[in-house]
C-alpha cells in the first residue's frame, strides 16, 4: 500500500526527552563529592541572571486556582509516585512533618519562542515553543531536558522528516554535499521578534572531526551546547563546575502527538514510519514487507483505542512505542481527542510526558551508576594505596546513591489506571529498564561483597600477625618471669642508670617486635609446618630457613 500524501497534520506536538550524565560536582582531594546536588548551583546562577530561572509548579500557586487538569493528572499515579512528582505538605494541624518537597528540581528558560527548521529541500517552517525545562534529580547524577514545540497544518511527510531530524545531538555523517546526513539542514532558536540566538552548525564538519580526535568524545551541535549553557560538556575546553556527558545514543527520545482530520486513511507504512522514527518514504513502493508491519504492531502498537474497521471517531485513536519513542495519532474532530485539558492532548503533555520522564530516568540513572562503576573498577590500582582508599570510598558512595535511588526513585509500576499502566510497562519493557535495574544491582553488590572480603582478609592477616608475635613474645615472656628480678639487682642503683637500662633493654625489644611482624607471614607458615605432624622435621627446619630468604617478586 502506498504511502499517504495527502494527509495534513492540523496540530502537531513533539516532546524531546534528553537525558544527560552530570559530572561529580568538584571536592577537595580525598574527600567524596556528594550526588545530585548540582541543582544547587543552577539556582546560583539563576540569582546570577542565567536564563534557567527555577519552575514554580501548580501547587505554589493559591488553592483556589487549582484546575481540574492538576487534578486528574495528580490522581493518575500511585502515591510513592505523587510523592516522588509533587512532594508533600506538613499538615497544617499537625506537627508531623511529611514526606517533604518533591526531589525534582525544575528550572525553564522562556527567551526561546520559535524554533525555525530548514529542511533538506530549503524548505523552512516555524515551530512555537511550548516550554524548555530543565530537571534536575536530588541525589542521582542525571538531568534531562524536555523541549516540546507545536506546529499547524502540516504535511504528514513534513512531520515524519521533523520527527526524524530534529532530536539529534550531533551528526552522525555528511552526505556528499557535505551536508549532515540524517540532520535538518539549519536549526534555529528565535526569540519573541523572531531575531536568531543561536543557530545550528552541522555544516562544519572539520570542527567535529577535530573534537573527536582531541576528546575521544563527539562535540555538541552548537545550537544544543548554547541552550544547556551554563551546563558545559564535560569532553570539552569549556570552562564551568556543571559540566556533562552523553549517556545515550545522540538521537534523543521523543513524544509525539498528531491530529489529522481521518486517522484511518494513513496506511501500514505510515503507521510505521511514525512509530519507528523513520524518515519519510518514497511513494513508488513501500519498503517494509508485511511481515515487518505485523510485527510492530504486535510489539509497539497500544490499540486499545484504534479499530479501523469502525470508522468511528472513539476507535480512531492509536498509540505507538518503541522505547525510542511514544507516537499518537487520532481524529481532529475529535473533541476529547484535540481538548488540550482534560482530554487526550492534556493527558499527553502532562500524564504520558511524565509516565516517558520516569521510564527514561530510570534507564539514565541506571546507566549513570554502570559508568560510574566501570570509571572506578578502571582506575584502581592495587598497587597503590591511595588509589585502593579512593576505590572504596567511590564504591561506597554508589551503593549509598543506589539504595536511595531503589527507596526514592524505582518503580515498576506508576498507576492503577488501565491504560496508563499498560502504557509505562510498554515503555519499560523496550528501555529494558528492569533487566538493566538487575545488572546494575548485581554489580554493586558484587562490589561490595569484594570490599567486604577485602576487609577480614585484612582482618585475618592482622590476627595472624598478632598471634604469632603472641607466640615469640611468649616465649621472651615466659623466660624473663622464670628468671624474674634475680638476674640483675637494680634495686640500689640510681634513677639515671635504671633510665639507660631501660633504654638499652627497650630498643632490641621494640626492634624485635617490629621485626618479628615484618616477618610474621613467613613465621606463621613456620607455625603452621611445625604444628602438623605429617610435616617432616626437615621440611620443618626449611620452612624456617625461609623466614630469611629472599623472596624473588
């Protein structure tokens, strides 16, 4: 079936959901740097004049202005969920403090109206701005941005080439032309009189390639780099303490929402296109076979609400996620579908936005806490002592942040709302959240459990020290009491000589002492020849021998 070419979008909604690793926030030399608490500084540099400024949210505002929307949205999740999205008041006629305020700390910049998009024909179009945020999570190094825009009245084939090109971080190639392959030609970010502020330069190819080689890590497009600022990446010159790294693949998740006027004369193949995030196709023939159409339906279609056979505006409603992305598509004229409040458009921007913010908070936290693991199993050093301290105190910290994120943050299910539910297992079942969750927590327990065996071999070595010098020193013990004070009357002498007596006895003793721990571990085997019968005097004797040899490294 050929591909739809003459469907028009008449409202469309596209929700970029980037996450991104922070970078330890900067410490003192051996001390450890506390986790997710680089929000701190951002509300530094908002007292500062930075164009992130702090997000207040519904429940700051006066009771009484509280909507409907607010609070369907908020009776959507469980309650571990409310407390993790919205926090929780002390009662007012209590004493008790509650759970606190929400671990989310969000920050949104408003002198970005319009995104301008060249596409690889020359065409340009102009997107409005919905909202750019920043969220930032207490004690977990990750933030994410969410960018949506909106735009009317547009070809579906425009809006499949707008899904596919614009989340992109950097480029990927060039095509021939030198232009980036698979990136719109020109991204621009236009303020409230449609002046530029910052526009994209996929274009310089030298730029990125030297980067590359210099970092070992790809540069940000320079449009993407300009809004994160004063976020900086951290494979960079750049100078700043909130610095970040990709911890994903630089195409970055997305949400889309689609209303067109008949739902049901998009084909398979569009179907597709937009459920996988594909560019547009040729109308000369469909590039999937049947059986690529069947199973994406099977595996990333919720068609809880889409029966074509209908043709009914309450059937005509299809929802579509691959772990990459969460694509909806219905009927304009829908008025439950289009009612940006309380209907399906409400619910996208505000329940399944947050549904995709958690599914894909999890997998970057988990993710974040893998580097991490594998940053300081790289840099340890068994030879070096300090490297061996640094090493477990990282550890130690990450199982502290890890058993946090499980009491704070994981959830393996959101609501007991039916579709909401069956969506979030959808798109945690695609991120493979819960066997990443499993691999992680396997990891850091295996780390701990090698700091733990750690800990009583060296306990083990200590008392193995101690009890053979116990041994040897019982034996001085036991001759010098058998010969008790006879042996030298000092009894009459004066206090200068017993002093020098001390002295010269003292020194050898504690020499001896120190020495007999130094060779403890050759002593011990000594001890162990000599207490077991099927060892031969000889052997025994040798084993002796061997205190003083030296041992070849």
């Amino acid at each position: 079936m050929a591909t739809s070419t003459d469907v028009i979008v008449k409202h469309f909604r596209q929700i970029l959901i980037w996450p991104l690793q922070l970078m330890p926030m900067p410490h003192k030399p051996g001390e450890s740097s506390a986790m997710g608490q680089q929000w701190k500084i951002m509300q530094q540099e908002a007292a500062e004049g930075s164009p992130w400024q702090p997000r207040a949210t519904e429940f700051d505002a006066a009771p009484e202005n509280f909507e409907e929307r607010h609070y369907r949205e908020f009776v959507t999740f469980l309650p571990y969920v409310q407390r993790f999205l919205y926090g929780e008041n002390a009662s007012q006629s209590s004493n008790v403090a509650g759970y606190g305020l929400s671990p989310l700390h969000v920050f949104r910049r408003q002198d970005i109206r319009t995104v301008l998009m060249m596409f690889k024909d020359g065409t340009v179009h102009h997107f409005t701005v919905a909202h750019i945020d920043l969220y930032f999570f207490y004690d977990v190094d990750v933030v994410i941005l969410a960018f949506e825009i909106a735009g009317e009245n547009l070809p579906l084939k425009r809006v499949q080439d707008a899904l596919f090109r614009f989340g992109r971080a950097f480029p990927a190639q060039w095509d021939e032309d030198k232009t980036a392959a698979n990136c719109l030609r020109k991204v621009a970010w236009l303020d409230g009189v449609g002046d530029v502020i910052s526009e994209s330069d996929y274009e310089d190819r030298a730029n990125y390639l030297s980067h590359l080689g210099r970092h070992r890590a790809p540069r940000m497009a320079s449009h993407w780099e300009f809004l994160l600022n004063p976020l900086v990446l951290h494979h960079s010159a750049a100078k700043g303490n909130l610095r970040y790294r990709q911890i994903e693949y630089h195409r970055m998740p997305i949400l889309a929402y689609l209303a067109v006027d008949d739902p049901f004369k998009l084909s398979d193949e569009d179907f597709y296109r937009l459920g996988m995030v594909t560019r547009p196709g040729n109308n000369d023939a469909a590039a999937y076979t049947q059986k690529t159409f069947e199973e994406f339906e099977r595996q990333c279609c919720f068609d809880r609400f889409w029966v074509p056979e209908r043709k009914h505006s309450s059937a005509s409603t299809r929802m579509m996620c691959n772990g990459h992305a969460f694509v909806m598509v219905g009927m304009h004229s829908n008025q439950f579908y289009s009612d940006p409040y309380t209907g399906v458009l409400g619910q996208f921007r505000h329940q399944h936005f947050l549904m995709a913010l958690i599914a894909h908070f999890h997998k970057a936290a988990l993710l974040m806490f893998s580097d991490r693991l594998a940053v300081a199993l790289s840099e340890l050093n068994l030879q070096n002592v300090r490297s061996i301290r640094t090493f477990k105190r990282e550890i130690r910290l990450l199982l502290e942040g890890f058993l946090r994120f499980n009491q704070r943050y994981w959830f393996r299910e959101v609501s007991n709302q039916i579709v909401s539910d069956q969506l979030f297992q959808m798109m945690s079942r695609h991120l493979e959240t819960n066997r990443l969750h499993s691999d992680v927590k396997e990891s850091v327990q295996s780390m701990n459990q090698y700091l733990e065996n750690e800990d009583l071999r060296r306990q083990a070595d200590t008392v193995v020290r101690l009890t053979v010098v116990t041994v040897f020193g019982l034996l001085g013990t036991t001759i010098t009491g058998f010969l008790g004070m006879n042996l030298f009357s000092l009894a009459d002498e004066s206090l200068s000589t017993k002093i020098w007596y001390f002295i010269a006895v003292s020194a050898p003793i504690t020499w001896l002492i120190f020495y007999t721990v130094a060779k403890s571990k050759a002593l011990a085997e000594f001890l162990d020849a000599m207490s077991d019968e099927r060892v031969s005097l000889r052997r025994t004797l040798k084993t002796l021998a061997n205190v003083w040899r030296k041992k070849k490294s």
